[in-house]
C-alpha cells in the first residue's frame, strides 16, 4: 500500500544534507544545476512553436536568455521554492550519490535561476529537489530542460502507466515514490522507465492533496566536462482541489 503523502515540512525538517567523500584526486569536475519556477501561464508565453508530443521537441530559447538576463518579469516567477538537496537516504533510493559539498545549495545565483553546484566523478548521478511550502499553485504542468544538449527544451510531465515506457518527465504518485523510497527500491523501477539522454531527467511526484503542492526531483548524471544544466517548472493550481477554489470563496 503507498504511502501517504506528507507535508513537504517533513523534507525541509528531516532533509538535513549529509554529503559524501569527494572523488579522487584528478577526478572532480564541477557541475551546476539551475532551476526557476515560474506561473504556468507565464511559461506559456514563452512558447513559440508547436510542442509536438511534449517530449523535447519544441526548444525555447527566447525563455533561457530571459532568465539568464533577469528580463522575465518578477511577477511571472514565483521565489516561495527554492532548489535543495536531499536526504542520502532518498538519493541512494533513487540511484544517486550524495555529491561532494554543494556551493551555493538552494540560493538564488545568475540571472533569475536558484542554482547549486558541486564536485564530481563522470557517470555518478545526483539528486535534487524541489519541495514547495505554499498552499496555492500546486501542480507541476510543464517542465523545461536543458543539459548536455544545444537548448532549453520543452516537456509535458505524462503519467507513468501499466506498461513501462520510457520517460525523460514522468509522474508518479508521490504516496508511492515515499514509500519506495524508504525500502530503497526505486532504482530498477526508474531504470524502466525513465532516460537521460542529456544527463538529467525529473521525476514530479503527484501529491493529489487539496493541501500541499506536488514534489519536483532533478536526477543529474554527472558527463565527462563541467556543465551547467537548467530546468524550469511551471506551475498552476490543483483545480477542483485548492481550498481557494472552494464555493463562497474568493481567488486571490
């Protein structure tokens, strides 16, 4: 039986990094992660094309240079959700390494972006997460990534059925995800169905809760020269379950 999903307090309170040995001399090479949230309409704006299937067909350049230049409107992102690590636990669940000391873990860095940077061996994976506290806009609708590749590209987060297919965003209920997580047997399920083909791929787990919003994890694999990746998450209320949205009530 899953899990319940819990209060993403119980991350931020159990969540405390415990960070791993660093790799062997010659052997560190330093990678970074940035992610922004912003409004799902917003990143809707950013759209110039057709998104094909939502599986990194459509690039979004134009979205990538705003961000880094800080021209996206502070009202489009919302800055309630920032980047952390997670628990070494969690991320030997998800077939990761605790990476050598982050720099910089969950601040805000260049551009728009919260960024964190660390120190490893090629072919190690790291894990990342991002673990809103806000009641509102608490489903992920939209994902862009950019890793190894020439652009920040589009995806729809689809959900992971019967048949295993294979995934660079994929949902999952998060009732689920906490429970494999905690007898350590996500890895063989996450080899099925999920694939990096430019180092880094994001599991949303569903929170499905009228109350909290869902939980995003990066799963980086580390290549053979310094890279920095990106990702953005857009965002929207759980419609038809955000206590906002109840009769007699007002929408902020």
């Amino acid at each position: 039986m899953a899990a319940k999903a819990r209060s993403p307090r119980s991350l931020a309170v159990n969540g405390i990094v415990i960070w791993g040995p660093l790799a062997g001399p010659g052997e560190a090479i330093e990678y970074r992660l940035r992610v922004a949230n912003l409004y799902d309409k917003s990143v809707a704006a950013f759209i110039d094309g057709r998104i094909g299937l939502g599986h990194g067909e459509l690039a979004m350049p134009r979205l990538e240079a705003s961000l880094d230049a800080a021209r996206v409107p502070a009202g489009a992102l919302l800055g309630d959700r920032p980047l952390r690590g997670v628990p070494v636990p969690v991320s030997l669940a998800f077939g990761a390494v605790p990476p050598a000391p982050a720099i910089g873990d969950g601040v805000a860095g260049s551009g728009q972006w919260y960024e964190v940077a660390w120190s490893g061996a090629p072919g190690e994976r790291t894990l990342w997460a991002v673990v809103p506290d806000r009641l509102q806009y608490q489903r992920v609708t939209r994902i862009a990534l950019r890793g190894t590749g020439e652009a920040l590209r589009y995806y729809l987060p689809y959900s992971v059925g019967i048949i295993p297919a294979s995934y660079v965003v994929a949902r999952y209920p998060l009732g689920w995800l906490l429970f494999h997580e905690e007898h350590g047997s996500l890895r063989s399920t996450l080899d099925k169905t999920m694939r990096l083909p430019d180092g880094i791929a994001v599991v949303v787990g569903d929170n499905g809760s009228p109350q909290w919003a869902d939980w995003v994890y990066f799963l980086v694999e580390n290549p053979a020269q310094s890279t920095t990746f990106k990702a953005v998450v857009a965002w929207e209320r759980r419609r038809g379950e955000d206590r906002w949205d109840a009769p007699g009530r007002r929408n902020p």
